[in-house]
C-alpha cells in the first residue's frame, strides 16, 4: 500500500483568508485533493446552502446536524483519498461545526457528540483574524453568519476550542501568503502514524 497522504485542516473566521491559502498549500505541496465544508454539491449540502443564503430556516440544532452528516457523507472519500497517498487539505471541517453553532448558545459537548468517529487531522491551522478587520474584506455580509457580533463569539470559541486540541497551529492570518505556507512547516508532520478518531 503506498503511504498515505498528510490530512491538513484550515480553520478560522469567514473571510480569513482560508481559500486562498488552502489553493497555495495545494500548489506548494503538490498531489492534494482540497475539499470543502459545507460541501454544498451533495443533497444536504444544498439544504445547507438554501439555509446559509437564508431561503429556507431551521433550528439550530437541526442545521448544527445537517453540516455533520456533510462530514459524515464524506468520509470514506477521505479516507480513501489519504489512503491512495494524496493529501488531502479541508477548508473547514467539524471544528467549524462546533464554534459557530456554539456561538448559536449551543451547548459545546452537545455540539461535538455528532461528530465523534470522524477522523482527525496530522494538523490544523488555524487563521486567527481580528474579526474587526475581517469584516473590512470583500464581501462580508452574504451570509447568514456573517455579522460581527456572531464572527466575535466565533473567534472567541476558536481560540478556546484550539487551545484544547494537541495538533493545531495557529497562523496571524494578517500575513501575506507566502509568509503563512513557510510558517506552517509541515515538514515536521509524521504521516508513518495511523489515522486516529477526531474525539
Ligand atoms: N459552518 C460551516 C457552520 O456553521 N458549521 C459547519 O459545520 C461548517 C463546516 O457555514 F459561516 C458555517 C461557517 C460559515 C458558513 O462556510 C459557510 P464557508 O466556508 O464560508 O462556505
Ligand atoms: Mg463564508
């Protein structure tokens, strides 16, 4: 079996820049597949999306569930992308799931039980911007969690989420991007290891 790809996961608040980056990972590492979530080109990826461009509403709890089972849908693909040897790079994965529906008034442990058995990243990283200042990029405001009072409990929960977990990085995402992929070093990340569960 050829050795498996490295599973990276960029997190942080909307327009933190984690596209872009995620495009110039894939470029500078070669062999990955980036995939999003929400991934809104399968069935409740369109509920999802109808939900974020606010032609449909739902409780919390009910879209908090929705954005798991995205995951859950994709995880084989994921599992057998690494184990083909591609890396495979999230823009967004259940981190996200937690911090935002958390800062709906969610309860945290609730937040996280649907997604316990996923599998966890070689890293994260995080690109941690002051709200403030992401709110001065283009855009902001087409979507239903894009506001500021929301973006500021979101950040709050990232970095009490990130401070938890073993394999985050965080990242000044007010950095250019060449500065971010150099910081990232993942060149120190151990792909020998098996892939373990999230939580
Ligand atoms: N989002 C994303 C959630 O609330 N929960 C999740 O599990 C995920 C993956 O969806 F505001 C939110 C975060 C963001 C919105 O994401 C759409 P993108 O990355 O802006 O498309
Ligand atoms: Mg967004």
């Amino acid at each position: 079996m050829a050795v498996r790809g490295l599973f990276i996961v960029v997190e942080g608040i909307d327009r933190s820049g984690k596209s872009t980056f995620v495009r110039a990972l894939a470029a500078r590492l070669g062999n990955s597949e980036i995939m999003s979530f929400p991934n809104r080109q399968t069935q409740i990826g369109s509920m999802i999306n109808s939900y974020l461009t606010n032609s449909i509403h739902m409780s919390d709890e009910a879209i908090h569930l929705l954005f798991s089972a995205n995951r859950w849908e994709c995880k084989g693909l994921i599992e057998q992308t690494l184990n083909a040897g591609k890396n495979v790079i999230l823009d967004r994965y259940a981190y996200s799931g937690v911090v935002y529906s958390a800062a709906k008034g969610l309860d945290l442990e609730w937040c996280m039980a649907s997604d316990i058995g996923l599998l966890k990243p070689d890293i994260v990283l995080y690109l941690k911007l002051d709200p403030r200042e992401a709110q001065l990029r283009g855009n902001f405001g087409e979507e239903r969690y894009e506001y500021l009072d929301l973006q500021k409990k979101v950040s709050d929960n990232y970095d009490m989420l990130m401070g938890k977990i073993n394999n985050c990085k965080v990242l000044d995402a007010a950095l250019p991007t060449e500065s971010l992929l150099e910081l990232a070093e993942l060149g120190s990340v151990d792909t020998t290891k098996a892939l373990e569960k999230l939580w």
